[in-house]
C-alpha cells in the first residue's frame, strides 16, 4: 500500500549531461539483491522532497539493510558509494518507496512522493 501511494523519481546528472534514471519503483524481497563487489566508484546526493522523513538505506553483500542516514524534508545528503551497490529509500516505519542503483560519477537522486 505504501509502494502504490509514493511515486519515486530521480533526476541522475554526471558533471556534463543528464545519465539515464536508475530508480525501480518495485522494491526487492529480502534477500533478492545484493551489492557486489565493485571498484567503480560513485557519489549520490540524495534530496528528500518527500515532505516526510526518510531513511537512506544501503543493501549489503548479503542483501541486509543497513540504514546510513535518517533525512528530514528538503534535506540533502552526499553518500560515497560504488556502481553495483543499490540502495533503499524508505519511510520511517520501514517501508520501501524505490530502490536506487548508481552509475559511475557523482549523481543526485531527487525523491518526491504523491501528494
């Protein structure tokens, strides 16, 4: 019910022109994706224009959340990460609202919801 209220969208930019989106709107069963290992890094700023509070949430080697960072709304945060490492957005009761999958490069993956 959560997934069917939220409308995730991301705007991915690289210094020079616009990246394709990497968001997925379907959020994974626990376990079913996983980061894998990469050397190909990457830097997301994350902007909550949800006007709620969200949680930034990386999935590990073993498809774990692991919660990074708390963002209250139109706050932004900049997360070191790799190109196969995909990430949670999630509500405060732990809901996923997208899945986030970086590229190469810096990116800003804007999260908006449906009012």
């Amino acid at each position: 019910a959560v997934a069917a209220a939220v409308a995730v969208s991301c705007l991915a930019y690289h210094t020079s022109a616009q990246a394709q989106t990497r968001w997925m709107q379907t959020c994974p069963s626990p376990g079913n994706i996983r980061s894998v290992d990469s050397k190909t890094k990457a830097i997301v700023n994350f902007s909550n224009n949800t006007g709620k509070t969200i949680n930034i949430v990386w999935l590990d080697y073993e498809g774990k959340r692991k919660t990074y960072k708390t963002l209250n709304r139109g706050e932004v945060y900049e997360q070191q990460t790799f190109v196969g490492h995909p990430w949670l957005i999630v509500d405060a009761n732990g809901g996923c609202l997208g899945l986030y999958w970086p590229r190469s490069g810096e990116q800003i993956a804007e999260i908006y919801a449906d009012q």
